[in-house]
C-alpha cells in the first residue's frame, strides 16, 4: 500500500515516508514467509512492489531526526533479505538434487525399456 506524501502535505512528508518504510520492512517480512512456503512467484511480486515503495521512501534525503529509524529499519530488511537468500539458495539445491534424481530415474527406464525390447 502506497501512501502518497500529497494526501498527508508538508507536515505528513516524514509521516508518509516512515509509512513507506513500514510497509517496506512488512513486505520483506512476507516474502520470506513465502519463500519458506516455497511460493516464488508471489515472492517475485511482491519485490517489485518494495522495490517501488522503496524508491519512494528514499527519493528525497532523509531527515536527520529520522536516521536512526531509518538505520535500523534497513539493518532490520537487510538481515530478512539475507535470509531470504538463504531459503533461495536451499530451493535451489534442492531443485538440483531433484533435476539430478529425474535424471537417474530416466536413464534407468530406458535402460529397462531397452533390456525389454532385446527380449
């Protein structure tokens, strides 16, 4: 959800943009409980729509009443992103073994169709 600054004016720009940030870090946080579910495309989604969301949280400097905040809650979206890599990896792993295992598995029926058809 997008909050935009205009609906909020002058005073609300570092209210909209903690918003933004708010819903940056909640996204991230779902996307790795999608990522566990092994659901990529809703992961690859909602990335795009972070991705937004991020460019217009730091379109404009931050203020520098906001920079702790701001500092923490990327730390915070960097470790979940870092985790998210973790789970991406695995997945990827995982599809090797299986690619590996398929692999197998056709070679030894043909093998058998083949022993079959010399009988």
């Amino acid at each position: 959800m997008i909050c935009d600054e205009n609906m909020l004016g002058d005073t609300g720009n570092v209210t909209a943009r903690t918003t933004r940030l708010a819903n940056v870090i909640l996204m991230t946080e779902r996307m790795v409980s999608l990522a566990k579910d092994n659901q990529w495309d809703s992961v690859t989604e909602l990335e795009e729509e972070r991705r937004l969301e991020l460019q217009d949280c730091f379109s404009k400097p931050i203020p520098e009443s906001q920079s702790t905040l701001f500092s923490e809650a990327l730390a915070a979206m960097l470790h979940m992103n870092e985790e998210l890599i973790s789970i991406l990896e695995l997945a990827k792993a995982d599809i090797a073994i299986k690619r590996t295992d398929q692999r197998r598995t056709r070679t030894s029926v043909k093998h058998y169709l083949d022993i079959e058809n010399e009988q």
